[in-house]
C-alpha cells in the first residue's frame, strides 16, 4: 500500500476510457509544488506534496478534495470518499465522507507513522507497530504489530512484526489463502483479491484474483490493484496494467515511480515527479493540475 497507482496517454493527450460528464470537483488551481507520493479513491486522487501540503482533485461530492488549510503531513491515504494523514507531529486527521470511518474521541495521541482506508474500517499504525482500527468492521487485533497496511470495503490486510500477512473484518480478500503469504514488506488490497511484495522484491497474490492475472514482473518496486485492475512497477522503474481498465492502454511505461489504482481510474508518479491519470473522467479524475502535469510530446 506504501507504493502505489496507475495511468495513461496518447499522443501527447490523455485519453479518456469512460463516458465524461460535468466534473464536481474544486474550482481553485493549486498552487505550484513537487509531487513526492499520489493515492487513489474511487473517483478521486491526492498528491502529497515534497513541502508537506496535499493537492486533490476529481469527484468532490463529499468534500473529499478539501483538505485542510495549513496542515503539514507526512503521509496520506485516500478511501473511498474521503482520506486520511499523519501530520508531521504524528497526529491523525481526516477528511471527506467519513460516516462511518470519522476517528473515535479521544483518539490514542501516539505519533502515529501509517493509515489505511476501506469503506466500513480503517486503521492507523503507531511508530512502535500497534495498529489501532475504527468503523462498522473494525477488527480486535489484540497485541498484533504491523509494519505495513491496506483497507479495502469490510477488511484490513497488513504485515505483521514477523513479516506474515494477516487479513481481518471480511472474507473476501481470500483471509485463509493470505495466512500461507510470509515475508513482505509491502501489501496492497481491494475488496476481493490482493498482492503484496516480499523482502526480495518478489510478487504474491491472493483472493479472488482476476481470471488469468499473473504478475508481469518477477521482481517489483510497486504495486496497487482496484476492481479487476492492477499496475506494477518493475525495480528498473518499467511499468505494466493489466485489467478492463487499464490493460490495453498506452501509457509511460519507464522512468515510473509510483502507481495508484482507484475505482475507475488510476495515476502514476513518474521519477522527475509528474503526474498522469487515465481511466474514467466523468468526475475530472483525469484532470491532473497543470503545474504538474506529465505532457508527451
């Protein structure tokens, strides 16, 4: 989950793969920044930027894109409809649609390092490991460590302190096929299936894994995968899709960073920091802010 999501162009334009309508998104352009890390939603995206502020854009139905003014982070996710980030100080804050996911009060005030969101559980690790979880789904973790984490719907994947993978608070992430994954370092989910990257950069997937998916690199730096769709990046920093979405697109393929899957689109983060979406842009998910934008000529 700490590495992420996906994209596409054509001819120097991005292409559009859905139906577009009337973007609800934020009308204020952001200021100019280097984009440091990117994070999908279901029809929305966040970059975190090298200065500490965030910029989003896409659906803003529910005040997803508004991030609060001032606050520094130093990490971000994006759920489904809203998003969450650990500030400099390791304090916890959140925004957006977040019903059933608004963190309980008081909230534990450890310096918190991660965080993670699905749509009925979230869950936050502490600098020393403890994960602590919140919302309609939320599992009892007892003393469990984790050093890394992913939320998708009902349930919670994450690394634990031995390098096993543990899934909790739903079925459908295939919990009984995750117990035999061992030794990672990085794990990603969506609501039905979900892979992970071990110590020696290799891939393993689990759940119910789209007919006839296979990992197109032995060895990866990153990997994100929503719906039936996921990206890889290699360690070379080639990248590769592979779904209904993204499968035959033509997009950057070298010089990758980062890739993050949402729901109907997907953005990469290429090395010299741009940005590039691709997928549906019926709410401006492909409406990358122009001060970082990737162009092809």
């Amino acid at each position: 989950m700490v590495r992420y999501a996906a994209m596409l162009a054509l001819s120097g334009c991005v292409v559009q793969l859905d139906d577009s309508s009337p973007h609800d998104g934020a009308d204020t352009a952001p200021e100019p920044g280097v984009p440091v890390s990117i994070t999908a939603g279901e029809r929305h995206t966040c970059a975190l930027m090298e200065a500490g502020d965030v910029v989003c854009w896409g659906a803003n139905d529910d005040g997803q894109l508004d991030a609060p003014d001032g606050v520094i982070y130093d990490f971000i996710v994006a759920g489904t409809k809203g998003n969450c980030g650990i500030q400099t100080d390791g304090v916890l804050s959140c925004w957006g649609q977040l019903s059933n996911l608004q963190p309980p009060a008081p909230f534990p005030d450890a310096p918190w390092v991660l965080v993670a969101m699905g749509t009925n559980v979230a869950c936050a690790v502490s600098q020393d490991g403890r994960p602590a979880c919140w919302g309609a789904s939320a599992p009892d973790l007892g003393g469990a460590r984790a050093t890394d984490l992913d939320a998708s719907g009902t349930s919670i994947c994450f690394v634990q302190g031995n390098t096993d993978l543990r899934c909790e608070g739903g079925s459908e992430v295939g919990a009984h096929q995750a117990a035999s994954v061992t030794d990672l370092v990085d794990v990603d989910i969506d609501a039905v299936w979900g892979c992970g990257i071990h110590a020696d950069d290799t891939v393993s997937c689990w759940g119910w894994t789209p007919e006839g998916y296979a990992p197109p690199f032995e060895q990866a730096s990153a990997i994100s995968v929503g719906g039936n769709n996921a990206c890889m990046v290699s360690l070379e920093g080639d990248l590769s899709c592979d779904g209904p979405l993204l499968g035959s697109a033509d997009f950057p393929i070298r010089g990758i960073a980062e890739v993050a899957v949402g729901t109907t689109h997907a953005c990469i983060l290429t090395l010299d920091n741009r940005i590039q979406c691709a997928g549906s842009n019926q709410s401006g998910q492909l409406d990358v802010p122009q001060v970082f934008a990737l162009t092809r000529e």
